[in-house]
C-alpha cells in the first residue's frame, strides 16, 4: 500500500504564528487563557491544554480580571481589547497578519460610508470568530450574507462596500459579487473587495493534482474548520473516493477494499503531525 501525505497541507502562517506564541508563553507561565479555540482542531487544542492552555468563552472573558489571555489568529472586535485595558487584562496578541489587514479595510470603508448611509456587507459564516471580528470593526452594523440567497438583505439603491471572510470559497465570493452588482440601482457606487486569503485558495490546483494520483483519500480536519470544509469540497469534486475524519479513530477499513493507493491531506488548521498519525494507522493496518 502506498501512503503519501500532501507536502502543501497543514498550518498556513497565521495558525504556525498563534501556537508558537502560546507554545513560549506556556514556557514561562503555568497558564494561560485563550480566548475560543486556539485552531479549529480539536486534537490541536487537547495538545495545547495539556501545556496549560485553558480557553475560554467571550462570556466567560467578560467576567475576568487582572489575568493573561491569547487572542487567536481569528482576530477580535474593538470591545475585546476595551475590556482588558479596563481589567487589567495583558493580551498576547496572536492575530493573523492577513485579518489584521482586512480588520483595518473594513474599519475605514465603515468610516466612510457614514456619510452616505452605505452599507459594510461581509460574506461570511455567522457565529464564525472572524466574522465577529470584522463586524466590530463596523461598531455591528455590517450585513453578512451566509450565501447567494441572502443578498437581498442589501438595500440596492445604497452604496455598498463587499468584503468576503478570508477562508470562504472564490468562486462563491465571485458569485455573490457578480450579482449584487447586477441589482444594484444605476449610479449607486459599489467596492467589491476580494479578500480571501490565498494561503487557502492558492492550495486548490495543487491539492486537485495530489488527490487525482491516489485510489483513496483521508482529508483531516476538525469539525469547525471553515477552510477545512472548503478544501474537503476541492477533494471530493477532484477524486469521488475521498473521506474527511478528524483523527485516526474515525478511518472505516471498509473504505480500503481494492485500494492500492492512500493519499492524506489536510486544512490549514490541521497539525502535520496528526496527518502523520494517520498515515501510521494506515501503514500498520494495510503494510
């Protein structure tokens, strides 16, 4: 049985920088908080937490004091940071460089559109750490489109300024974009600003050409991984026989019947070294 794992897939930058941060913070403290999941990995986080990483909720963040707290590479809103100047709270900064940016864009197209009751619309996942994040950053007043089929919650005859969460797919961005610039009313101005990270989407044609070459393949990824969901969809269009599992516990042996080849693959949220604990379950049930 032959068994690969992709070399492009793991940690993109943003996730490598937020876990080694907590990695040398944990080296001189017993523990320290963090503010959601570190990553969208579950095994990732169970990792960390044995560190002494304790992550916490925004509800339970708004009730601390005088205490250290990571925020991850997902960003958060103005109020966040409010809050911890006011309780003593020292942030460990984390966020990705990328989200930084676009935090910054959607602050002053939300300056901006004051003045002329335009509308900051963010295509995004709701709930999503990201999202929230952004949305602060227009004091909650942006309009998310979850898909094409939430459009219409845009007023047409407003301007419009259109950002995308950063681990969301082009072409739906590209979808949603080229619609609502075909409702909008003549005259009214409209900024689409593509801001999807290509630390995800310059993965697809590489990751199409690794799954085509395997009779079999394991996509890993946690359950809450966006970008995880994304790059799953790129795999099952590319190779049909493609299975996501969030740790070896979840790989069926069933779906080696006549399979020759394994490729293993993964989100930019998954750790190189759990792709490799598949790989080894695999090479020690089939090799």
């Amino acid at each position: 049985m032959k068994v690969e794992i992709h070399k492009r897939s793991g940690f993109c930058f943003g996730v490598i920088k937020a876990i080694k941060t907590a990695e040398n913070e944990l080296d001189n403290e017993k523990q320290l908080y963090c503010l959601g999941d570190i990553v969208h990995n579950g095994m990732e986080v169970e990792r960390l937490e044995k560190m002494g990483l304790k992550t916490i909720s925004r509800e339970e963040y708004f009730q601390m004091s005088n205490c250290k707290v990571l925020i991850r590479a997902h960003g958060e809103p103005p109020e966040t940071y409010e809050y911890a100047k006011k309780n003593n709270i020292e942030l460990v900064d984390a966020t990705c460089p990328v989200v930084l940016t676009l935090q910054e864009k959607v602050k002053n197209s939300y300056q901006k559109s004051l003045a002329d009751q335009g509308q900051i619309v963010i295509y995004g996942k709701k709930g999503h750490a990201e999202v929230i994040g952004l949305d602060g950053q227009a004091g909650h007043n942006t309009i998310l489109l979850e898909s094409i089929d939430d459009v219409d919650k845009i007023d047409f005859s407003r301007p419009v300024w259109l950002y995308s969460q950063t681990t969301k797919r082009i072409e739906d961005f590209e979808a949603i974009a080229k619609l609502v610039k075909s409702k909008m009313k003549p005259g009214v101005p409209i900024d689409i600003k593509d801001t999807i990270c290509r630390q995800v989407s310059n993965r697809v044609p590489n990751l199409k050409r690794f799954v085509g070459n395997y009779d079999l393949i394991l996509f890993v990824a946690g359950r809450k991984s966006s970008n995880g969901k994304y790059l799953f969809t790129i795999c099952k269009e590319s190779n049909p026989n493609s299975y996501p599992v969030s740790n070896p516990d979840e790989i069926n042996p069933d779906w080696f019947e006549g399979v020759n080849s394994v490729g293993i693959c993964g989100a930019t949220s998954t750790p190189n070294w759990l792709m490799e604990e598949v790989a080894g379950w695999v090479n020690q049930r089939f090799n």
